[in-house]
C-alpha cells in the first residue's frame, strides 16, 4: 500500500551519484525539483560535509536546502541549521595517534569546508576519495577544539578498509566509525549517525517515521535504513545495506532512486 511519504532523503555516493562521476544526473535533479514541486522535502543524506554537498548537484542549493550533512552531525531544514552535533577533539586525536602507525592510512579533517590531512600520505587519499586529494593541505595535529568532521582513508581495497577499520573500532571509544566504501572510514560522535539526524528532521516537520523515505547503499547508511520503514537500497549496495533495507531497487548507474521518487510522487510506492 502506498503511503504518504513527506520527506525524502539519499545517500550520494554510489547511491545516486556512481562511482567517478561528479555530477548527479539531470534525470535524478529533475525528479528532485518535482517533489518539491509536490510539497516533499527532499535532500541528501551524506558523509560529505556541506560545502562539498552541492557541486554534487550542479551547484542548485534548492535540492540541498534540507539535508543531513557529516553523516547527521550537521542538520539542515530549508536552508537552515537545525542541529549540529561535533566531534570531540580527545576522539579524533586518539583516532590519529593509531593510525599514524599504520602504513597505508591516514586521517583528514576539515576546516571551513577545506580538507587537510593530518598523516598519511596524499596518494592514498587521491585513491579513496579524489575530490578531497585535489584541494587538500597539510596540517601537522588535530585542532584542540570540537571537530567538524573526519575522516581515516585507507590505500587498498575493500579487506584492507575492514582491517584498518576492526583495528580502530576495538581500540576508540570517544567517537563511532562506519565504512562508507572502499578505503574511507567516517568518525562519528557517539550515538550519532543518520538515523539521528532523521529524528531531528522528523520533529521540525511534525511528521512521523512513517512519512519518510530513505536511500542508501553503504556502511554509513545501514542505521538510517533500519529506522523507517520506508527504506531502499540499490542493488550494487553492500550486503550490510541490503539487509538493513526494507526493499531493493535497481542500480545507482540507472537512476533507480530517481524512478522511485517519481512513483513517490505518484503515491504508488511502494508497491
């Protein structure tokens, strides 16, 4: 039966926007701009922090006025900051104390929307996230104030990302980490993540869970997809994703997200 969805939110990153390319299509934008033209919030749902969120979107902030940034650190509701939720300093420096024994990662932060690495090495970063590696800048330690966001980059593959990942976990308890894709690990306050940053959305808006739509396709999403039920991910999601989800659709690579939201929009899904 289909229900009375009022907000949705997306992943970005191999959930509309594949792997390499740095625009989401115009196919995807246009579905956007209509359920916004219907009376749906609609937004991004993103590790990303803001500023680096609408060049993703051909720089049109209408379709990133209501998004949940950093993973759900930074909340935003029609171009408003409705919520911000920090790093603490002590976490993301015991974090950057063990991964500067580690070969092949390294830790990036960002300052007023810029990403520097703290250690590890440029090429690594250009492997796992090339945008942040194109305007990175080196700092030598952590800022001694609440964090934005950060980030561990891991130069390899899939297993290598879940050993540097499994290492960290057992060892940190001042913040959360997730694996978002190959070779990237987010760090997130404790308790925090998607999921909670939908709450806080949910409220402002005065709707239930029940009229929220979410998609995602990562490590990073799996809590979001286990808190409303109308949740998908793509099919080239990883198996955390998919089993977190209540429904499957097609692949990032063919606008599964964008033919949803227009079934949405049609009050037909799901079906």
């Amino acid at each position: 039966m289909a229900r009375d969805i009022r907000l949705i939110l997306t992943d970005i990153d191999g959930t509309i926007l594949p792997y390499g390319e740095r625009v989401v299509s115009e196919h995807m934008r246009g579905a956007m701009h209509d359920a916004i033209d219907a009376g749906i919030h609609i937004g991004p749902a993103s590790g990303r922090g803001y500023s680096h969120i609408p060049n993703s979107f051909a720089g049109d902030t209408e379709l990133t006025a209501t998004c949940l940034a950093a993973n759900g650190m930074q909340v935003y509701l029609d171009g408003k900051l409705i919520a911000d939720h920090p790093l603490p300093y002590q976490g993301v420096e015991h974090v950057t104390e063990l991964v500067r024994g580690i070969d092949d990662a390294g830790v990036l932060i960002f300052e007023r929307g810029i990403p520097y690495i703290i250690c590890g090495n440029l090429e690594d970063l250009a492997e796992s996230f090339p945008t942040y590696a194109e305007t990175a800048r080196r700092l030598d330690s952590v800022p001694k104030r609440p964090i934005k966001k950060a980030n561990v980059f891991v130069g390899g593959d899939m297993d290598r990302t879940q050993v540097v990942y499994q290492y960290l976990k057992e060892r940190v308890d001042e913040v959360d980490l997730n694996v978002p894709m190959e070779g990237f690990l987010n760090l997130t306050p404790v308790g925090w993540n998607k999921a909670s940053g939908i709450d806080v959305l949910a409220k402002a808006l005065g709707i239930g869970l029940d009229q929220v739509a979410v998609f995602g396709d990562g490590g990073n999403d799996v809590e979001m997809l286990e808190h409303v039920p109308n949740s998908a991910a793509v099919a080239d999601a990883t198996p955390e994703a998919i089993a977190a989800a209540t429904y499957a659709i097609g692949r990032c690579a063919d606008d599964a997200v964008a033919d949803v939201i227009y079934q949405i929009i049609e009050g037909s899904w799901p079906r």
